[in-house]
C-alpha cells in the first residue's frame, strides 16, 4: 500500500478485474499527487495481495481508511472496481465523498452478473490445470491486448496495458465471484447522493450495460458521461478526460 501526495483531499483508486493498482491508471497518480492524497493499494484477492473474496471487499476498503484516517474520500473505479465502489457506498457511505465510476461492471442487473460470473469461471476452470493454464493465460493476455490497441492509445497507456491481464484467468474467476449474489442484493435505493461521475464507453448499442450506468448515475445524483471512441477501458484511451473529471469531482467533494 502507498499513499502518494503529501497533504490534500484523498482519493482511493480501485482497478477492473484481479489487476494490480500500481501502473493501472496511467497519469491519474501522477496528476492527483499535488494536491490530493492517492492510496494505491490492492484489496485481497487482487494484485499482488493474497486471497480474498469480493463479498469482502467494502469490509476490507473500510477498515483501510479507518486505519489511515483518511476518509472521507474520494473513490474511482474501473469496471469491477466500479462495482466494488457503488457496494461500498451503499455499505459504509460515511467513508465517501465522492465517487467516480468508469464503465462499471453492471451491479444493478442481476441477470447480466451472473452470465459475467458465468463466463469467468468457465475460463478460469481450465487456466488451473497445469500445463494448460500457462497456455491459456498467455492467449488470454496477447487476445485482450489486440482487443484494447484497436482503440487510439496515447503512448503513456501502453505500458498499463499488461495491468489488466496480471494474474491470469484463474486469478480473474477468483476476483468475480460472488458478483452475482451481490447484484441480487443491490438496489440503487440504498444508494447515497454523492459528488460523482459516472462515465460509460461509446457503444453502439448501449443495452444492459447503459441502463445499469443511468440506474448507478440517477441514484448517485450524476448524469452519464461517454466520450466519442470510449471503450471499457476509458481509463487507457481517455487519460486526460478521466483525470480531469476526477479533479473535478475532488473539487465538488472538498470545496475550498
């Protein structure tokens, strides 16, 4: 865990899937440390934490803060992480002051989650046994960086790009499980009005995906931004815009 800035508001950085805080959100550290206090930590089950659950995840975020007297804060959060942050506004709203979703996995449909825990567990089964999970990991990673350069990448997110692969299939499936129950139990009624931004990526056919970020943005008290070319991963191909929208969303949390 670290905490980069000397003094300022805090802000709490929560990456997608099983990927490691350290180097996901290129430039985001680097622009908020001046005059915010970032903590870059991976929650167990992510990164190069040890195991953990997902159910877990707003137990653990709280008792961080607590521990470092840093709260209320500010949380951003990419996909799964965008989902780990509306769970932990919805379990300990104390803790917050203000959140920024970027194309959150959709918590509010249930339907949708359990065909994502579906499909996790289905690869990650597979990616245990040895010989093959090496194979299979290593396919996974070289597919999904294909996928995210057919996007206009500034240079300074290419290096972040292996982030979003670390720990392979079966570290993912770990990560995602328990998404399915947890949508089950989620309302955007228990949801706090906050200083927020929720952001989705430029679909052509938004669907499921888009009605859970309006449901996650009227709850939160925010409208639903989307930037031309945006993909799931927003916070590669749109740096600058995510970084400003969380100054900003800083400045309306911690108003001088």
């Amino acid at each position: 865990m670290e905490v980069h800035g000397p003094s300022g508001p805090p802000v709490v950085l929560v990456p997608g899937g099983a990927a490691p805080c350290t180097g996901f959100f290129p430039g985001l550290v680097e622009g908020l440390a001046g005059d915010c206090r970032v903590v870059v930590h991976d929650r167990p089950g992510t990164g190069t934490a040890g195991p953990g659950e997902l159910k877990d995840a707003t137990a653990h975020l709280h008792a961080l803060v607590g521990a470092l007297d840093m709260g209320p804060a500010v949380v951003v959060g990419q996909s799964l992480g965008g989902a780990v942050a509306a769970l932990w506004a919805r379990d300990h709203p104390g803790d917050l002051a203000g959140i920024v979703l970027l194309d959150a996995t959709p918590i509010t449909d249930p339907r949708l989650c359990r065909i994502i825990e579906w499909q996790t567990r289905l690869l990650g089964g597979p990616a245990r046994l040895p010989g093959l999970g090496p194979l299979l990991d290593k396919g996974f990673a070289a597919a999904g960086r294909r996928a995210v350069l057919k996007a206009p990448l500034p240079a300074q997110s290419v290096p972040a790009i292996d982030t979003l692969f670390d720990g392979g299939l079966g570290r993912l499936a770990a990560a995602v499980r328990g998404i399915a129950a947890l949508s089950d139990g989620f309302r955007t009624a228990d949801l706090p009005l906050l200083p927020s931004a929720v952001v989705s990526a430029d679909r052509a056919r938004p669907g499921a995906m888009g009605r859970s970020h309006e449901a996650l943005a009227t709850a939160f008290g925010a409208t639903v931004t989307t930037w031309p070319g945006a993909t799931h991963t927003v916070h590669l191909d749109h740096p600058d815009e995510v970084l400003a929208l969380v100054r900003d969303v800083v400045r309306r949390a911690h108003p001088a």
